[in-house]
C-alpha cells in the first residue's frame, strides 16, 4: 500500500501542517509518498512494521530527529544522509547487508543512537568497529553504549 495524503491527514489528526510526531507502524506501507507536507515540522516518524524495501522521499524531512524503520524490508538507506537533524535511528531487523554500502556509513553526523540489529551486517565479526569508525560520533549502539562517551 502507497502512503496517501488521507492517511497521513488521519495519522496527525487532521493537523498536516503543524505535526511533529507520526505513528505509521504496522500499516502495510511499501511506498512514501507525500512526506513533502511534513517536511517543516516533523520531528519523530514511526514506520516499524511496513513492508517499506526503499526509504525515499525521507529526504523532504528535513526536522527529523526520530525515525524508526525497524522490521521493514530495507536494503539501503541512503536517503537518510540528507537528514541533518537525525539523531536517533532504529533500522533494525532489515536487510542491510553492509556498512559501506546501503547508506550506512553516509548517516548523518548528528545521528547519535544507532539500532541496526537483526540485519544481515551485524552477523559480520567486523560489524560493530566498522560501524564505529564509519561513524564516530555513535554513542550506543544496538542499545550498548559506546567506552569513553555519555550520552549526548
């Protein structure tokens, strides 16, 4: 099912243009279209449990500062570099298969708490210090803080 404008006019409640929290979980959203409407207010965007395998049109939110995408079908997520504001990012249980390719290591360098648990990269012995030196601003990741930094 492609995201409508309906469908997000009913997630906020009616009120598009001043948002700044979406709940779009387990809706069977394989498409996002329309995010533009969203794109001066939104700060936290719920997606887990979708059948999303492509993240773009998130590059119109420029306010995000919360997104979950966790247990979707992504391989890459490469629109998210565009999100200057993104801080916390739950992209676990996808089908990301590699830290320098799908977007991984181009997050941005706001981003600071990381789930990317359950992908297939994470089975990789390498996965946690590749992740780590591709972005070292990363204080937890899959919900372990990183030695020597707080969260900020």
């Amino acid at each position: 099912m492609e995201l409508t404008v309906k469908m997000l006019t009913d997630a906020c409640d009616g009120d598009l243009l001043s948002s700044t929290v979406l709940h779009l979980e387990d809706h069977r959203i394989c498409m996002l279209n329309h995010l533009e409407l969203l794109s001066g207010t939104l700060k936290t965007l719920f997606l887990q449990d979708n059948l999303l395998s492509s993240l773009a049109g998130m590059e119109f939110l420029t306010k995000l500062s919360y997104l979950n995408v966790n247990g979707n079908n992504l391989l890459s997520i490469e629109p998210l570099a565009a999100l200057k504001e993104l801080r916390y990012l739950d992209a676990g249980k996808n089908s990301l298969s590699e830290v320098q390719g799908g977007g991984v290591s181009a997050l941005p360098a706001s981003l600071r708490i990381l789930r990317l648990e359950g992908n297939p990269m994470c089975e990789k012995l390498s996965y946690r210090s590749d992740v780590l030196s591709s972005l070292p601003q990363i204080v937890d990741l899959d919900f372990v803080p990183v030695a020597g930094k707080g969260i900020v």
